[in-house]
C-alpha cells in the first residue's frame, strides 16, 4: 500500500497513526507556476519559473520532482494507493494532477480518498493527532471511476490556456469530488481585480498591513486565518514570493513589513496596480503579460472579466 501525503507535516503525524504502507510526501507546488497539459509531464520553464519566483533551486526541485513521479509511477506493484489531501486549492489541484497522472499511466491502480473538509474548526491533516488519521484512514473512499474522470476533467481546465473554462466550474455541482467548484473559485480569485489590480491574497496582506507594522510570521498567520484566503491553502513559499512582487507597496527597509502610501493608494482603489507594474505571472494554463489578453476578476458580481467581455 502506498500513501501519497500532501505535506511534511502531515507525514510526521503520520508516522506515528500505525497505519501500514509506504510513505510519499508530494512536494510539488503545483498550484503554482506554469502547469503541462498532461499532468506532471516535464516542463523546464516550470522549474526556471519556482526558482525566480519562489526562491528555491530549481535543479535540486527538478530532481525531487523526478524522483517523487517514479515512485508513483511504480504504483502498479501496491495494492491500493492512498491519497491524503484537505479541501484547499493547493491541495486540489495537486489531487487533480494526481488523478490526471495515474488515469493516464496507471489506470488500473486502485485509490482510495482521505478528503477532509477544512475550515475555522477543522484542522488541517498536518496538525491533527495521530488516532486522528487513523480514523480517517479507516473511513477513507474509494475514487470512483466518476471521480477519477472528474478530477481529470478538472485538471485539463486548469491547465487550459483560456480561463473560460475555469470559470465554467464556479457553479456546477460536483458531487463525486468535493470541492472541485470552491477550488476554482479560490483560483479566480487570484486574478487581478477590476477594483486595484490586487489579487485576493494580495488584498489580504495590504489590509492587515494596513492596520499596522508586523512580522513575516505574524503576516502569514493573519493573512492565512482569513476565511477566503484560508481556502487557499497558502504557505510560507507563497506568501513570501507574493509580498516579493507587491515592492513598491510594501517596506522591509525597518524592523518587520509595513504598507507604503502607494500601497495605501492601491488598496483605495485611487491608483492601479497593474497601471504601477505590469503583470507576468501564469494562474494554471493562463499566462497573464503585457502581450497576452487581460483577464481580470470581479468578486462583486463573481465573474471573471476578459479584455472586451465578461466570462
């Protein structure tokens, strides 16, 4: 039996539940950078893109990525394979991809679900106890062939170059998969909105810096505690490189982050954004740049909004 777990710190409580069966942390980010069509396909521009973006070494990534896929891809010698994910979009998108890879290389792996909910009370895998998981090991479901095409489905459209198809989910009913809709509602999320230019984690940490001077720690902790951007599933990673690309609009020159008044000026809605800089980042299949089509969204009315029309 083979566990793929979504995170060290879910593998340490792990390690303690007395569950039988191999162990594999997934490590990918998938959530973030340039994604392939098919799922876990390699795509060195992905790799360049995480190291500039996130701070780490992309060769040393590109390795464990490696390595993590041909454990997986071994899978046709386990009896079941176990996947531990929480209903977030990091997770989601990583379970998507998952589901996306094993249809296509090892279709008759049998796999099974841990899939909890997560919100202000429920904590996430990571910081449950070990006979926590234990219960949820022996509650777990099977991944219907439903689900399975459904979690493909999901990945093809994140990974689309046109968000159009992102947006078509915000409102379907997925009853195989949770969570599938609220993922790509977190993920809409992330463009920039019609309002500033700021995505909703962008807007999160701007308003919390707004009501005054902090640390890193205590931005993450407060940022991530927010009901919608808790859906995110955000990490350190993220948040870091996010207040990287947020400069003018936050000091560090002091002691701790701190808003500056063109940031205060951005989060009035006085000036925009993307009008001080341009953006170049990818959301999934969507590469937003100077050269490409403006895709922005509007929380009010829940609809993503394109460069003559709305989706």
């Amino acid at each position: 039996m083979l566990h793929v777990l979504n995170g060290d710190a879910t593998a340490t409580v792990f390690a303690g539940a007395g569950i039988s069966g191999e162990r594999l942390v997934w490590r990918d980010i998938v959530v973030e950078g340039p994604v392939p069509v098919h799922a876990h396909t390699p795509l060195p521009e992905r790799f360049a893109y995480l190291a500039e973006r996130l701070d780490i070494d992309g060769a040393a990534y590109a390795r464990a990525i490696e390595a993590q896929t041909a454990r997986l891809a071994a899978t046709s010698r386990d009896d079941e394979v176990v996947l531990w994910f929480e209903q977030d979009l990091f997770c989601a998108v990583t379970l998507w991809s998952l589901l996306d890879w094993l249809t296509r290389h090892v279709p008759a792996a049998r796999l099974s679900l841990v899939y909890p909910a997560c919100g202000a009370q429920v904590r996430g895998l990571g910081a449950m106890e070990p006979a926590q998981l234990a219960t949820l090991f022996a509650a777990r479901q099977p991944v219907t062939d439903v689900a399975r095409a459904l979690g493909v489905e999901a990945w093809a459209a994140y990974a689309n170059r046109h968000p159009a198809t992102a947006a078509s989910f915000i409102d379907r009913p997925t009853p195989a998969l949770p969570f599938v809709a609220g993922a790509f509602r977190c993920h809409l999320g992330r463009f920039p909105s019609v309002a500033n230019g700021l995505n909703e984690v962008e807007s999160a940490a701007l308003d919390a810096l707004s009501r005054g001077r902090c640390s890193f720690d205590e931005l993450f902790r407060e940022v991530g505690a927010q009901p919608r951007v808790r859906r995110h599933g955000m990490g350190d990673l993220q948040l870091a490189a996010c207040l990287r690309r947020l400069t003018p609009l936050v000091s560090t020159e002091r002691d701790g982050l701190e808003i500056t008044a063109r940031g205060r000026a951005v989060v009035a809605g006085d000036e925009d954004w993307l009008g001080l800089q341009p953006i170049d980042t990818w959301l999934g299949g969507v590469h937003l740049c100077p050269d490409r089509p403006l895709w922005r969204w509007d929380g009010i009315v829940g609809r993503l909004v394109g460069p003559s029309q709305g989706v």
